[in-house]
C-alpha cells in the first residue's frame, strides 16, 4: 500500500478517517461535500482533495461510507472507472447484498477488488476506535487491508463477497428483536404502577440496557427502520450468497 483514500467523513467517516491517519504511517487523501469536515480531516493529519476523482486515481486502497445506494453505486463505480488493477475498495457503508454483489463482479472484471465491510458501534465507538467491523470478500483483499481496517476497530473476515452486508442486517435484526423486548417491559411496568424513570435507572445501572446497546432509543429505533426493508428483501432471497 502506498495510498490510503478515504471519503465520507460524516457522523461516522470523520472520527474513522482520523483514526486512520494517526494510525496507518501511510498518506491519506480525503473527500467531504461538506467543508467543515474536510477542515477537521486536514487539522488531523490527512489531505483533502477537491475532488473524489483525485483519491480514485491516485490511491491503491479506497475506503468509503456513504449515506445513499445510490451514492455508494456511484462512488465505486467511478473507482473502479479512474483505478488501476489491483487496487481494493472497501465499503464500509451498510449496503444492500444484492448491491454489493453486482459491483464485486464489476470491479472483478476491472482486476480490482471490492470488500463489503460495515461496522457496528456508533459514533462513540468510531471516536475510540473500537468498532466491530464484518468483512465479505476476497481474502487476499482483507489480508491486505486489514491493518488499515483495524485503525478503526476489530476486523472480522466473514466470508464471500456480501457476506459482511448478512452479517451487518442480522446484527440490526437482533437488534430490533432486543427492542422490542425493551418496549414490552417498559409497557408490563407501566401496567403494574411502577416508575419507569426510576426502571430505567436501575436497568442502566445494571447494564441490562448498555448491554443489549440500546441506551439510546431513538438511534436504534432509526436504524431498524432503515435495515427492516433490506431484511426482508434477503429473506425473500435466500439465494444472494452461494
């Protein structure tokens, strides 16, 4: 590796792409629409470019976490378009297996290579660095790459491309069903006359909740909204990974 890019740099990519250019000993390039970002990424330690194309054809490992599919399709697209062969590019964004499948072969076909790699743990986790990252693809690739990954947190290989967008949905299918399960226990203790403001001290204080990781309601209720439809679309697939 001679290159690192990184793009992305919201809740998320910002406190991973410092980690990664206060760990790696390697350059890294870095893009943001927002300008703020690109600030704090410069005042760490990497180098922003004004254009993602720079990072796609200037460096032989891409790491990227993006909002939107279509964002993401784009970006890889485009790396895969001004790359060379051998370079990897690693999504670390939550994506769609059918996705990622599609653009493995296209950035295959390319001689490059695409690793599924979403991470799990919030921003707080990103800050400290200590994220559970799941990676599908290539094992030369994540070999590879792997030092660079464990910038960020504990890399796991999962298996054959998409295998770390399964691991990812039944991460957030789990925690979903440990929701739920809050929600019925907190409705029992309503029901009963009990104080819930006091149920919940007491829950937090025994790590019931902060084990389960869902202290905070409101981020894990939108995160099961934004899996449950892919969920379901790979239950109706049971075929997306051979």
């Amino acid at each position: 590796m001679q290159k690192i890019g990184f793009l992305g740099m919201g809740v998320m990519g910002l406190p991973m792409a410092k980690n990664v250019v206060q760990k790696c000993g390697l350059p890294v390039l870095g893009y943001d629409v927002v300008q703020q970002q690109m600030d704090a990424f410069r005042e760490a330690g990497g180098i922003p470019v004004s254009d993602p194309a720079e990072i796609y054809k200037a460096c032989d490992v891409i790491l990227q976490i993006l909002p939107t599919h279509p964002i993401i399709r784009n970006s890889v697209e485009q790396a895969i378009q001004y790359g060379k062969p051998g370079n990897v590019i690693v999504d670390l964004s939550s994506t769609a297996p059918d996705i990622i499948l599609e653009l493995y072969q296209q950035a295959k076909d390319a001689g490059m290579f695409l690793l599924d790699s979403p991470v799990s743990g919030g921003n707080p986790m990103a800050i400290a660095g200590t994220l559970a990252i799941m990676t599908g693809g290539d094992k030369e690739a994540f070999d590879k790459v792997k030092p660079v990954l464990a910038c960020m947190g504990s890399p796991v290989y999962t298996g054959g491309p998409a295998s770390g967008s399964v691991t990812k949905l039944v991460n957030n299918m789990i925690g979903g069903a440990i929701l739920v399960a809050i929600a019925e226990g907190y409705a029992f203790a309503a029901k009963a006359g009990i104080d819930l403001q006091t149920t919940f001290e007491q829950l937090a204080m025994h790590s019931t909740l902060e084990t389960a990781g869902v202290l905070d309601f409101n981020s894990m209720i939108n995160v099961i909204k934004k899996y449950f439809e892919l969920s379901i679309n790979k239950i109706n697939d049971t075929t997306i990974i051979e």
